[in-house]
C-alpha cells in the first residue's frame, strides 16, 4: 500500500482557504455528515474537501466504478459551502459510507494516515470488492460545483483527494446538482445517456420534445407555454439557459430573473417557500401570470405567482406538494388507461411526503385520487428510499424537492414497449423527462410543463382544481444545542426533552384543524416550529406559542 500523503495547505493544522490565507482547524472541532453532506463556511472546507474526495476514491476503487463529489452548499448563503458524495446509482452515498467520511473528516492529522490504512484494510477484505482483485481501472471521481466564488478552491482540494491513490478524476466544472448526479449514473450505466453535461441537455430536451409532440392540449384550454424564473442567482442560471437552447421558444418561453446577484439573497425556493413572498425583482402589480423558483444548486422547484387580496409581496405558491399532487393525477390516469388494455401487468404507485406537506395535500392524494401517502423522515434518501418500494414513486418535499422512481418492473413493462399505445408512450417518455436520481429542478419543471398543457391549465385552474392549501407556518428557533430534542413518528412527535410533546399537544388542542410538530434541523443549529390551524391568525398565534416552549425551555 502506497503512502498517504497530505500536501500541506489542505491538513487541518493548515487549511489554506480561497484567498490563500491560512484558516486551521482545531483538532476538538467535529464534523457531521448531516441531512445531505457537510456544509459549513467556506474557510473549514479545504482540508474536509481533500479528505472526502479520498474517501469517493476509495469508494470508486472498492466499487470499480464512477462515484460523485457535488460541491455546494444549496440554499445556505455565498460565504458557505459544502460537500456531498453520490453513488454509482446516481443516489445519495451509502450511509454506511457516511459513517466512514465522518471519520476520516474528523481524524487529528496525527491518526489520519492511521485512519486511512485501517479503512482501505478493512475494504481490501471485503470479498468481491475490487480493491482486493486489484481490478480498479474504472474507478472515477466526477466532481461538479456551483457558482460560489469558494468553487475552484475546493475543486482543487478535491482532485489533490482524489489524486492519493491515482484514481482517475473528472471536473465537470459548474452544474447542478442533480445534473452531476445524472452524470454519474450515465458513466456506471452508459445505455442511460451520454455522461457528459451536453448528454444531460440532449436526453431530458429529446424525451421534453417527444412527450410535448404527443401531448395535444384539450379544446379551451388556457394554458400558456410561458414563465419567470426565479434563478436564486445560482448555477440555475446559466444551465438552463444552456439546456432551454435544445428547446424551441414556441415550446417554453422562460424569462430568467435573479441570474447574478447575491446567492439565494431574498430569493430562491428556500426563501420564497418560508417567507411565503415574492422573491427581489417579483411585484405583486406585474401579474405575472407564471412564475418559478430554483435553489441555489437547482434542485429544488415551486412554482409561484403573486397573491392577490393579501399585503404587497406576498406570494402564492405551488410547492413540492401541489408538484407532487400534479405528477400523481397525470401518472394515475395514464397508468389506468394502460390497465384497461393490459390488464395482467399490475404497475403499483405510490406517494412519499414528509410530516412537512400541507394537511390539504394528504387529504387530496387520499380522498380524491384513491392514493395513499408515506410520511417519512426529512432529508431526500429517506424519501428516495420509501419511493423505491413502488413501480412508480413518486417523492416530494414541500420546500420543492422531488423527483419520481420508478422499478425494474416499470423499465421491462413500460420503458421496453413504448410503442404498443399512447398512455405507454406517455409514461415511457415521462420517465425519461424526469430525472430520477435525484429532485431536479429543470426537469421537473419541464414535467410540470407537460401535465399543465396536457390538461389545459392556467395556474388559476391548477390552483382551483386540485386543493386548497390549509395555512400554515413555519418558524425558526436558535438554541445552544439541538441534539437535546429527540423525535419518533417521522419526526412529528418529541420524545425528549421529556414532558415537551405534552405541551405542544396541550397547545395544539386550542386550535381547529391544527396540527404542529417541533424538530431539530439537520443542517442548522436550529429547532423548527411547523403549525397549521383553520385560519392565518390562529396558525400564527399557535406557531408563535410553540416557539414560546422551546423559548422557556432553553433560557430554563
Ligand atoms: C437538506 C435536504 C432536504 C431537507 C433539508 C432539511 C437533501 C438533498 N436535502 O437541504 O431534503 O429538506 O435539508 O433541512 O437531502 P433541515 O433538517 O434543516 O430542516
Ligand atoms: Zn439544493
């Protein structure tokens, strides 16, 4: 085994940040892989960077395959960034390798090539694994960026990780982060697409083009093949400018706002989801008829427009949820038109949500579309995960991030013989529309698109003929330290500190229709207050007096 050797500027005692000053970082100081990855300010990340990078190459070596490392912070602000790893599926890393990447992040220089030799031993014992045959020409670290100025800093950090042992390594410069993780997948399955950036554009415009050619829109209809994004000042911006060249204007017309200001600053799916207004550059006296919001690193979609009978600015949204509810309606239809002529093949469908989607939307999927919804924990593998268990399963999270998988089953039945009827064809090509490995903003927003012109729908009819959300609220506590606060039931009941649930349920008593859980954020030193009631008043009352419980509870 070859030496483990850290060039200096990215050991902890070091840590050369972008603007070449030095920033270490104190051996006492620890670092959690979190909801999705390790996000922090920027100036800790070099020496965190290379590291990971080692472990996806080691991953890639052990696999013999393409492994991803995606640098972004999403929705956090410019200053920060962040590191997350993406497995030959194209899904979110291993969690078992999380555990290995937070070891490896959290080794003292001194043990770190101790930590090394034990970890690559252990794996060199794994039967089957590649490290043990010594076959590992195909391992490749792909590494992709947003736009923050701290980017081609880490980038380097990362092809120093990747370059320990050799592994092959590939800057795919700035994307988004789901097109890296489309990449991914289309170097371990290569019948999946071209894995490039421009075999992205080429496979999710061609499969847009097909579906669209086949979509005919209803006699009076009153949709519009327009909108405004809302690009968050992110990586947004420039790549779907880049995919929408593949698409002709008489298709989608988008105009693009908020392309290079600061980062998700008063704007972006994050901001526009919990602060429920317009984000800067959007008034309410535009009436902008259609508009849309990406996060920072474009895997986030809402749709949005201005709200009208309500204060300036604010805004009405279409989030993960009504998203969710869309693709449920369009998929179900199909789905039973291709039931009724071939009805030996069952195709089974389903819904994951989080405790987070809006009571109304769980009723709509139960009540009128005979589905059922899955609550899972937050954070998009638990999702993803729950979704996997069906044909078709379709996962949102109400902040806008979702995506639809679909099984095996699905590929031979559906994917295989697209041509024996329409509602077939449809969902053949609705499939490739969508980007399954992760929640992609552009490609469900081209989905989105089609569903709106299949059924003839302006945003008044997508407002008026699904649901309406019920008011709701969601607000932001700090506290010293949030792993005090322990929840079971998908997080939406707290078991410790103890005798606290008592007292949200006490208050959520008070209140009709409500309904309100409090849990810790996974990347925020933060604890999350979400409440519903029947009116905006008694949903801010009942919101304010639950922040008020871990107000009392963390000055007692
Ligand atoms: C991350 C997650 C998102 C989740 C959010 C919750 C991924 C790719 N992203 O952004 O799914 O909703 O964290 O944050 O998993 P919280 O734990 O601070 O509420
Ligand atoms: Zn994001």
């Amino acid at each position: 085994m070859s030496e483990f050797v850290v060039p200096e500027q990215y050991t902890r005692a070091v840590n050369t940040t972008h603007t070449g000053e030095s920033f270490p970082i104190p051996d006492e100081e620890k670092f959690s892989y979190g909801t999705a990855g390790f996000r922090f300010r920027a100036e800790k990340l070099s020496f965190l960077v290379f590291r990971c990078a080692y472990v996806a190459s080691l991953r890639a070596r052990q696999l013999n395959s393409t492994i991803g490392v995606m640098i972004t912070a999403s929705h956090n602000p410019e200053e920060d960034n962040g590191v997350k790893l993406v497995d030959p599926s194209g899904d979110m890393l291993n969690v078992v390798w999380e555990i290995y990447a937070t070891d490896i992040v959290n080794a003292t220089d001194a043990n770190l090539a101790a930590a090394v030799r034990s970890l690559e031993r252990q794996m060199s014992q794994i039967e089957n694994s590649f490290i043990a045959t010594g076959n590992t020409h195909n391992a490749r670290v792909v590494c992709g960026m947003d736009i923050r100025t701290s980017g081609p800093h880490l980038m380097e950090a990362a092809r120093a990780g990747a370059a320990v042992f050799n592994v092959n390594f590939e800057n795919i410069g700035e994307v988004s982060t789901p097109i890296l993780h489309y990449i991914v997948k289309s170097y371990n399955f290569p019948q999946f697409a071209e894995p490039t950036v421009q075999g992205y554009y080429k496979a999710i415009s061609d499969a847009f083009k097909e579906l669209h050619e086949i979509t005919v829109e209803p006699e009076g209809s009153s949709y519009q093949p327009k909108l405004i994004v809302d690009c968050a000042n992110g990586v947004g911006a420039p790549r779907f400018r880049d995919l929408l060249q593949h698409i002709p204007k008489e298709l989608l017309e988008v105009e693009f706002r908020n392309e290079s200001g600061p980062l998700n600053h008063l704007c972006g799916a994050d901001f526009v989801k919990i602060a429920q207004k317009l984000p800067t550059s959007f008034k309410s006296e535009d009436q902008d008829p259609k508009c849309a919001t990406f996060d920072g690193d474009a895997d986030r979609l809402i749709y949005f427009r201005a709200k009208t009978g309500a204060e300036p600015g604010a805004a009405e949204l279409f989030d993960g949820d009504k998203i969710a509810c869309l693709y449920a309606m369009y998929i179900k239809e199909q789905l039973k038109a291709y039931h009724e002529t071939r009805p030996t093949y069952n195709i089974d469908m389903g819904i994951v949500q989080t405790a987070y989607a809006n009571g109304s939307s769980t009723r709509f999927i139960k009540d009128t579309l005979g589905l059922k919804s899955v609550i899972v924990k937050t954070g998009v593998k638990h999702l993803h995960e729950e979704a996997s268990e069906f044909d078709v399963g379709i996962y949102f999270e109400a902040n806008g991030h979702g995506t639809v998988v679909f099984s095996a089953h699905f590929d031979s039945i559906i994917r295989r013989h697209p041509h024996e009827n329409l509602a077939l064809r449809r969902l053949a090509l609705f499939s490739r529309v969508i980007n399954e490995t992760v929640g992609d903003a552009f490609a469900d927003l081209l989905a989105v698109e089609i569903i709106l012109r299949h059924y003839g729908w302006s945003m008044d009819d997508w407002a008026e003929k699904m649901y309406k959300d019920v008011p709701n609220v969601q607000i932001k506590v700090p506290v010293a330290d949030r792993s005090i606060f322990e929840t079971t039931n998908a997080e939406q009941t707290l078991v410790k500190p103890d005798g606290i649930q008592k007292m949200i349920d006490q208050d959520v008593a008070k209140f009709k229709n409500s309904r309100a859980f409090i849990r810790p954020s996974g990347t925020e030193n933060i604890v999350r207050v979400y409440a519903e009631a029947d009116t905006v008043e008694n949903t801010q009352a009942l919101g304010k007096s639950l922040e008020q419980v871990i107000r009392n509870l963390c000055i007692a």
